[in-house]
C-alpha cells in the first residue's frame, strides 16, 4: 500500500493516479474493457491535478482532460493526443450503453496514452512551471 499524505500534497494525487493505472492493468475476463479504461481516464485526471496542484496550491474541479492540460503548463500540450485517446471515457464507459464493447485494441491504447500522462505527472509535480 502507498503511503498516505494530505489530500493537499500532489503525491497523494499521484498515489490516487497510480491505484486507478494498476486497477486497469488487472485485465481478466471478468472484467469489461469499459471499466479498464475508465479507470485509465481516472489515472490521467488524477495526474495532471497533482501537476497543477504542485504548480498553483489548488485543485481544480474540473474532469475534463483537455482543459487540464491547459490548466498544467505549457509544457503539457505534448500530451494533447494522449488525453484525446482517452476522451471517450470520460464519463458513461463505466455503465452499460447501446455502443459498441471497448475492444482490447483500444484498451491498449489507452492503457498507453495514460502511462504516457502518468509518466510525464510523476516527473513534471516536482519541478516548478518554467
């Protein structure tokens, strides 16, 4: 189990990033791809709301991607196609619905555009915006 700190310190944004990625790393068969990639969109909000809590003091309430990375820094906007991968599942992935299945393809997808934000979190909340 990670160590706890204050929801105020961005490493408990990260801890909170990191559980939802390995939650969606645990793929078996009785789980949906939806709800995979769900938690994959919670791993990259989670992340870039520990960088903008490290940059400015706050959280925002917002879930939407795009507009964190807007928030995060300019150095952020690389991510830009990452975050649009995961944009489907922003909300309604984790319930049923008429679409199609998420398909391992597209999981994989977004199990590597959140790694790819969660990476770029990790090394980004410890340096100060430029």
């Amino acid at each position: 189990m990670p160590t706890r700190y204050p929801a105020s310190d961005p490493r408990e944004w990260l801890n909170r990033a990191g559980c939802n990625f390995f939650l969606a790393k645990t793929k078996t068969p009785r789980v949906y791809n939806e709800e995979l990639c769900f938690n994959l969109y919670e791993t990259a909000q989670k992340a870039l709301k520990a960088v903008i809590l490290a940059r400015t003091g706050s959280v925002p309430g917002t879930r939407h991607l795009e507009t964190l990375l807007g928030m995060a820094g300019e150095d952020a906007a690389a991510l830009a196609p990452h975050a649009a991968a995961l944009a489907p599942y922003e909300t309604g992935a984790e319930y049923p619905s008429d679409l199609p299945p998420v398909t391992d393809e597209q999981y994989e997808a977004a199990m590597d555009a959140a790694h790819q934000i969660l990476e770029w979190a990790r090394a980004s909340a410890a340096q100060p915006t430029a």
